[in-house]
C-alpha cells in the first residue's frame, strides 16, 4: 500500500539542520517503526498523519524513495493534502483519532484529508462570559456548555446559520 496512516511516536530534533525534526513513525503492529526526517511546523507526537512509502508516485509525477537528509536516513515521505492531491494546503495531514494505524488512504474520508483539524472544533451559536464562573461559555442548540481548561476562541467568523468556531487544545 503506498499511502498508509501512520503515527508518530517520537520527533527529535535534526542534529544537522535547525527546521528538520527525525520522526520514529508507527505504520503497523507489530512492524518495526520507520525514520523519516521531516520539516513540517505542524508535526507532533502521536499525531495520525499519512506517509508515502518508498516506491509510492506522488501527484506530482515524484516517486518516493530513501534518502539521507544531512545525514540521516528518512524512509518515505509524511504527506500534506497537497501530496495527495485532496486540496491546496501545506502543512502535514492531521487526521482524526479513530483511523488505524496501517489503514489505506482509500478508507479516509475526503474531508479529513487536510492540514487544518477540524475534528477537533466545535461550532456554537454565541459566545457569553458566565457571570458567577467568569469563564466564557459557548451556547449550542439546546444547551450551553463553559469552555474547558485547554480550550481556546480561535475565531468569531460567522459561519452559516449563526454558528461561529471554538477550537479544542488538548493539553
């Protein structure tokens, strides 16, 4: 299988390059973990991403093969939207918790094929400070919920039908 989702159990830093991180990454049970060396800003640990096996044909025409980045193997490629031809994003794919380690790209929803999470939004209908917690509380259909220890307003944009979006930090 050429596009697999993987996780990334480990990053360390380059010894050899400041913006490189050396990412140990899970495609598998029970498969020993694979090197790729990686520059994405929006990599980290335990994130659900797609990687690129050696062999695999881009959308670009490039195929993926091993390589030694300033001297560290890298063993296939983690991918953006853009490598697989989903959508015009950079930035590595954040997928979505629930999808197996080992799983063919064919099985990801078209939707979760992008850089920006947005499984982890919630949308609401208004924003309030509640006056007894002084914590900022979100009204959803029907009921009303405070936003939690790790949870941040990330944008008042209005959205269709009154929603605007708060996003989830796990902390």
């Amino acid at each position: 299988m050429p596009f697999l989702v993987v996780s990334i159990e480990s990053i360390t830093k380059h010894p050899d390059a400041t913006k490189l991180k050396i990412c140990q990454v899970k495609i598998g049970d029970g498969v020993p973990l694979v090197q790729i060396v990686c520059g994405a800003t929006n990599v980290r640990e335990k994130m659900k991403t797609i990687l690129a096996t050696v062999g695999t044909k881009l959308s670009s025409g490039t195929v993926i093969s091993e390589a030694t980045l300033r001297g560290i193997l890298s063993s296939g490629m983690l991918c953006s939207p853009k490598d697989v031809n989903a959508v015009d994003e950079s930035g590595l794919i954040d997928l979505p918790d629930a999808y197996q380690v080992g799983m063919d790209i064919v099985e990801v929803k078209q939707e979760h094929l992008s850089s920006t999470p947005w499984h982890r939004y919630k949308l609401c209908e208004r924003f309030f400070l509640n006056p007894q917690t002084k914590k900022i509380s979100i009204q959803r259909k029907n009921y009303q919920e405070e936003i939690v220890k790790g949870e941040k307003i990330v944008s008042e944009t209005y959205f269709h039908e009154g929603s605007y979006l708060v996003r989830n930090f796990p902390f």
